[in-house]
C-alpha cells in the first residue's frame, strides 16, 4: 500500500470522525423518511375526518329540512282540528 494512502487513513478525522458523520447522516435520512410517512398517515386521517363530518352534515340538513315539514303539518292540523274556529 502506498505510505500517503496508508498515512491518510491513519488520520483520526478518517478513523473517528467520518464514520460518526456517515452513521449521522444515514440516521437523520431515515428519520426523515418515518416523518413522510407519519405525515401521510396524519393527512388521510385529515381526509377520512372530513369526509365523514360532511356525512354528517348532510344527515343533519336532512333531518332539519324534516324537523321543519313537521312544524308545517303540526300547524295545518291545528288549524284543521282547533274547536275554536
């Protein structure tokens, strides 16, 4: 081997350093794919919520459209049926 080369990597950036930067490096890559990933569980969560709060909405603009057809027919049979006319 090559007595530059081999003085080169005898060097303590070589020999401590860059091994730590690599493990750093890889280690904050990875992370950064679990946050995608967290952050596309939390958006179709986001989804799936607005969805079903828009299934709700509409049951409810539903039964209140009933709730008011009910006061109208509540109305007309007490005109129909008041003993006092």
């Amino acid at each position: 081997m090559n007595p530059a080369a081999s003085n080169l990597l005898q060097q303590p950036f070589i020999q401590v350093a860059l091994p730590i930067l690599i493990g750093l490096t890889l280690a904050a890559w990875l992370q950064n794919k679990r946050f995608d990933d967290v952050n596309r569980r939390i958006d179709e969560f986001r989804s799936d919520m607005n969805q079903r709060l828009n299934d709700v909405n509409q049951r409810l603009d539903r039964i209140e459209t009933k709730l008011d057809n009910h006061n109208e027919r509540i109305a007309r049979l007490e005109e129909l049926t008041s003993l006092v006319r």
